[in-house]
C-alpha cells in the first residue's frame, strides 16, 4: 500500500508545481457608481504553464451561487500573465455573499490536458477560515 501511494504522490508532484494566485485574499466591498450596487476590484495572477481561462464565481457560506457582473465571466490569462478586474453585487446579495472564487478551466481534447483544476477564493466577510 505504500508503495502504491508513493506511486500516486510522485506521478502527481510534477502537475502540483503551480496554481493561480488572486488578491486581496479579504477584499472589501465599496458603493460603485451605480447606487444599490457594490464592487469589489481584484487581481489575478496565473503561475500555470498549461491553464490559460479562468472562471469567476461567487458564493454565500453555504456555498450556493451568488448573482453578480462582472465584464468577464470567464478571462483568459497567458501563463505568467496578471488581470485587474472588477466585481458587481446588488446590495441585498453582498449581505449573503462569502467568497469570489476564480476556477481554472480545463480544455477536453488536448493530449498534453491539464488534469489538475484549482479554484482560489478570496473571503468578503473578512473571517478567517
């Protein structure tokens, strides 16, 4: 059995050396320009030679979906490369909404496929998990 785990672990290792990075870790929710609407900006950073699109979501502590905008649901990022962007919730929902999470998004039918996805989530509420 440890043979075999060891097997695992070492096979992985390779597809572990990098994810993606997103700050602030604790953003904080602003009034945007537009009145009931809150925003949040962040950035993303991605270390991943075989990811190129990222997917944003937001979720309550419940981990059920949250309605936001955003000019970008899904951004493509070039390994090494960084995005600015911004969020957009209705007031009522930044009351219930925890986490902004940014997804990677694998490609089917690539030999040389990622099998890896990493999803990184920055906490609203400020608590420490």
């Amino acid at each position: 059995m440890r043979a075999l785990t060891a097997s695992v672990v070492l096979a992985l290792l390779p597809a572990a050396v990098g994810a993606h990075e997103m700050t602030p870790t604790y953003p904080e929710l602003f009034q945007s320009y537009m009145p009931g609407i809150m925003q949040a900006d962040l950035s993303l950073f991605n270390a991943r030679e075989d990811v190129e699109y990222y997917a944003i979501s937001i979720w309550d502590a419940e981990w059920n979906p949250v309605p936001f905008a955003s000019a970008q649901r899904v951004m493509h990022i070039p390994p090494g490369g960084r995005q600015d962007f911004e969020i957009y919730i209705r007031q009522a929902d930044a009351e219930v909404a925890v986490y902004i999470c940014t997804t990677s998004m694998l490609r089917a039918g690539q030999q040389d496929n990622a099998i890896v996805e990493s999803r990184i989530c920055s906490r609203l509420d400020g608590e420490r998990a």
